[in-house]
C-alpha cells in the first residue's frame, strides 16, 4: 500500500496525532529484495505527506512470514544496514504468540553457512 496515496496520507495523519512509541514497518520476508523498495518507499511516503516540519519515520521492522525463508536472510540483512531500523520481531506463524524476538546468533550462523 506504500503506492496508495490516500491511506499512507491517513496513516501520515494518525502517526501525527496520536505520537506511538514505535512506528514500525510490517513486510514479508518471503518478497526478498523487493521488501528494501517497499521500506523506501513507505518511508518516504511518511515523510512527504508529514504534516509536521519533523515527521515521525520507521523506528523498526516486523518481518512476517520469517519462518518459510530458509537461509534467504539478505533481505532482512539490508534492510537493516540501508535503513538503520532493527528488526525488532519476525512473524513464525498466525497468531501473537508466534511473534519472535530475532535471534541474531542463528542469522550470523545461517549467514556463515
């Protein structure tokens, strides 16, 4: 939806008036580099249609879908180095309770394979 004017507009607007905490930005993992021009794109959108001289940007990454990618971590991996955004959660499955904390040993070990 980061293409889609009017509701980025909408989400501009609500990051404005109610001030979270986190803004974070939810992706699949399984679209792979394709999930960095989504990240710019959705960024830059939020900055754009800011209505305020400081705009509120992403503060983090939940990538979904996370257990399905195999070792295809390099998405995840520029992500974080393009945007200096953590990823802060990866979906394994359908519910809350299968919202992960990353484990960045098993990434560096899957990386060093």
């Amino acid at each position: 939806m980061q293409d889609n004017e009017p509701p980025m507009r909408a989400l501009s607007k609500l990051i404005y008036l109610n001030n979270p905490d986190l803004v974070l930005f939810v992706g699949e993992a399984l679209v792979g580099n394709d999930a960095v021009d989504q990240l710019s794109k959705f960024n830059q959108k939020l900055a754009d249609l800011a209505t305020s001289p400081n705009p509120r940007l992403i503060d983090g990454i939940l990538l979904t879908k996370f257990d399905t990618i195999d070792d295809k971590v390099g998405a995840a991996l520029s992500m974080v180095y393009i945007f200096g955004a953590p990823v802060m959660f990866v979906g394994c499955g359908q519910f809350y309770t299968d919202l992960k904390k990353l484990n960045v040993k098993s990434i560096v070990k899957t990386l060093l394979k």
